[in-house]
C-alpha cells in the first residue's frame, strides 16, 4: 500500500483511544456522583460569595443548639411561587444547623393526594390556606403563611400616576424563630400592659403607639394584654411581666399599692417613662427611689444627634442586657431621655436590690431644662434586681427603668439596636438567658432583577444560543486552521 494511502491510526490505536475515552467520561460520571453524595451528606456549606449565604443570628443559632426535640417542617406551598426558593433556603439553613428538623414539600397543586392528607392533619380546609409552612413538634404545631413574612415597599409610580407597591423584605427568620421557641415551651409566658393612665396602647398602630412592641413580645412567645389596676382586682397571678408605657398623669394611691405589692412577691416591671411627663410626678418615682433608682425631672441633650431631639447612646455598662450591644458596637436612638440615675435602695443590705446602670449619654451632653448645669455624661437607664437571699417565695423581683418611652415606640423600634434592645430586656426580666446572647433576627432584604419579557428572550437566546453557538464557531475555525 502505497505510504500516502495509510490510515493515520491503527484498528487497536483507534480502539485505545475509545476505551480511554470511555473510561474517562464514567471516571467524571463517578467523580461528580461522589461529590454531591457527600454534599447531601455534609452539613457544612462553602460560599464564593457573601451576599449567596444566609447568616442565622446569633439568638436563632442559640435556639437551635437547645432544640432537642424532633421537628418536621412542612413547605405547603406552590412551587412555582417566586418566594418560594426564599422560604426553602432559609428552611435548609436552619436543618443545616440542627439536624433534628426535617423539611419536607408539598405542592398543592401537583400532589394532590398529599397535599389531601396534609389538609386533614392540620385541620385546613380555607380556600385562602395555601403557601404555608407548618412546624410539628410531636404533634403541637404552628402553622404560618408565606404571605405574612413579606413587607411591601413603594417600588415605583404606574402611568396613572398611583404608587406601586411590591416585596422589598421578608420576615421568615422572625417567624421560624418565634415558631419553634413557642412549640418548644408548653405555655407562653404573659405581659400586661398597665392603662387607664394616660399610658400607650399595644393596640396603637400610630407612631408613638406599641403595636409593634407588642408585636415583638409574641415573637418571643410572651403574650400581651391590657391591664386595668383601677378596680378592685390586684395584680394577677399570671402576670409574668407587667409593663408601665408612659403614664402622663398621676396613678392613684390604690394602683401605686397594687404595683408595690406585686414587686415585693418577686414581680417584674418594665418601666417607661419620656420628657412629656417632666414636671408631672407620675407616683411611681417615690416607689422607685425604694428600689434604688431616681428618675430625674429633666431630659438630656446630646451633641451626638441627626434631628436635634434625638440622641445616640453607644456607651454602656456592665449587664447581660447591654451586653450584646457593647460587644458589637451597637447605638441606641433614644427621644429627649430622662435621667435614669442608680441610688442607694431603702434596704442597701446584703438582702437588699442591686441597681446597675445600663446606658450613657456622652460627656458634652446637656440637661434640656436646667441647661447651666456643666456637661456630663447622664445615665438614661437601669436594672434593678433583688438578691437572691432577700427574693420573695414568688420569686426574685426585676425592674427595667428607661427614660425614655420612645425607642420602644412604633417609629423609633426599628431604629438602631432598639429592636435589639427591647428583646434583651424583656427576656431578662423574665429571665431566659438564653436568649440574651447575640443580636436578633433580621428583615432580610430582597434584590430581584425585573426583566420584561422581551429582555427574558433576548438572555435566553444568550445563554442558549449565542454563547455555546459562540464556542462552536470557534472550534471550527480551529479545527479547519489546523487541518490546512
């Protein structure tokens, strides 16, 4: 045969070269299965990026170290909803951290039988239950719609000149967290808002209400509910924390008598007080001066402000409440603050309360009313708690006393760490401190990508057409350049 006629390779060279090929394409095969086996089976997860992880906080990550029971969770929902892969990655993200939850979902409209099935279980049978999720723990459950987490922003103006309004957050962090510290306790513990006074209402959506104090309340499975002291009923029996908002006038002598009692049986009270009532005694300073705190009659001025009336309080003391909030650098935004200064109580014994100073003015701060006075650094808050000696048989009693009612406020709570805040006290005063370390869950904010539909076309003819259709253009002009 003539040298030119010569096959370029040989019958067992061409048969060398497919086996190779074949072995190397299921060696990839096997590599790529072993890889995802191990990644199902591997709780830990790696991240190119930051803004692709979901960072638990700190408090969640503490509840879910002390969760031992088992948990199912249940994704009720409509795949296809574009919320959806949201929900589900939060969800996988707490199963990562504690592998006593089981996540598991059922799409109502393509698994009919099941979703049937999940609908008696729970007791569902609303034509508006859909997009839930449902946490079980031994059969207690609580059910959640996907639909409440969401917070509605104005995203932009229609062409008849009428604001649009869309998702810009989701709260699921907020509500899985509160779901399984409510499964995980029997019962939830209760705080009444004391009124007829002139005080806030947890019922006030308004500015200066405590709706959303209240609100905050029931996420850490503390239920709350007005009191009214005015009658002949004492303080009651279930009254884990009893919360005074702002009073604006004077409380009466047998009101005055019922708090103190209920303080002397080991009561906690969380006391608020703000710059409307200076120079208007509300009863409860002599009663509190007992327990070693002075409320003064004037409101503090701060160089370190934005509107003038504000002030940022980033100077703490040594307590579990502040704690968190001192060790990540976090400011308070506090409205014309009362002095809130620490005393020698009544009963100074070793029996006697303890009173700590939680929060700081700085050191050029001012006094609003008696501005000759020299600058200073005011205290704005305090803690008060009864020794452990000298506890009553309810228990051992807990005052918060802030100088301001504001923060706690529908406008203010948001700003700052004051959301942080307000948790911290309430769980200290009814002493569950596990939930004093690390700062709280967090709106997470959604960046989405609108597309029209003509530019969703034009991306997929990209991915779909032009780039691989790119590559292959290119290898032909290689391969035919080569062959030449």
């Amino acid at each position: 045969m003539p040298e030119d006629n010569k096959p370029s390779f040989s019958a067992a060279r061409k048969w060398s070269i497919g086996f190779s090929l074949l072995a190397r394409t299921a060696l990839v095969v096997a590599v790529v299965g072993m890889v995802n086996y191990l990644g199902a089976q591997f709780p830990h997860r790696f991240y190119l990026s930051a803004k692709t992880r979901i960072h638990l906080s700190p408090r969640t990550m503490n509840v879910l170290e002390a969760l031992t029971n088992k948990v199912t969770v249940t994704l009720y929902y409509d795949m296809q909803d574009k919320f959806y892969p949201d929900i589900e990655s939060m969800l996988e993200a707490y199963r990562n951290a504690n592998r006593n939850i089981t996540v598991r979902t059922v799409d109502y409209n393509l698994d009919r039988t099941r979703a049937q099935d999940i609908k008696q279980r729970y007791g569902l049978g609303y034509s508006n239950d859909r997009n839930l999720i449902i946490f079980d723990i031994g059969g207690r459950f609580k059910v959640l719609s996907g639909e409440q987490m969401l917070r509605y922003g104005v995203t932009g103006v229609s062409k008849d000149r009428k604001l649009e309004f869309s998702p810009v957050a989701y709260n699921s962090e907020l509500f899985f967290t509160s779901a399984l510290l409510a499964l995980e306790n029997a019962k939830p513990l209760k705080a009444y808002f004391l009124t007829g006074d002139g005080e806030g209402l947890i019922t006030d959506t308004g500015d200066y209400g405590f709706s959303k104090f209240a609100a905050l309340l029931a996420q850490n499975y503390i239920a709350p509910a007005n009191l009214d002291l005015s009658g002949v009923a004492a303080v009651p029996a279930d009254c884990d924390l009893l919360v005074i908002a702002a009073p604006v006038k004077s409380l009466p002598a047998p009101e005055l008598d019922k708090i103190e009692a209920y303080l002397d049986r080991g009561g906690r009270l969380l006391m608020l007080f703000n710059f409307l009532s200076v120079g208007q005694p509300t009863g409860l300073e002599p009663l509190l001066k007992h327990w070693g705190v002075i409320v003064g009659d004037d409101y503090v001025k701060d160089i370190y402000t934005i509107t003038g009336d504000d002030v940022k309080v980033s100077r703490y003391g040594d307590h579990p409440i502040v704690a968190s909030l001192k060790a990540n650098d976090l400011a308070l935004q506090m409205i014309r603050p009362r002095p809130v200064l620490a005393a020698t109580p009544k009963d100074s014994g070793p029996q006697g309360p303890k009173v700590t100073e939680l929060a700081f003015s700085s050191q050029q701060s001012t006094l609003g009313i008696e501005t000759n006075v020299p600058p200073r650094a005011y205290p704005l808050m305090a803690a008060v708690q009864q020794a452990q000696d000298g506890a009553a048989a309810g228990g051992v009693a807990r005052i918060v006393v802030v100088g301001d009612s504001f923060c706690f406020g529908n406008y203010y709570i948001q700003g700052g760490a004051n959301r942080d805040f307000a948790g911290f006290t309430v769980n200290w005063l009814v002493d569950r401190p596990g939930l004093l370390q690390g700062i709280g869950p967090r709106p997470m904010s959604e960046f989405r990508l609108m597309l029209t539909p003509r530019q969703r076309l034009d991306i997929s003819w990209l991915l779909l057409g032009a780039l691989p259709g790119g590559v292959l253009l290119l290898g032909g002009i290689i391969w035919m350049t080569r062959r030449k």
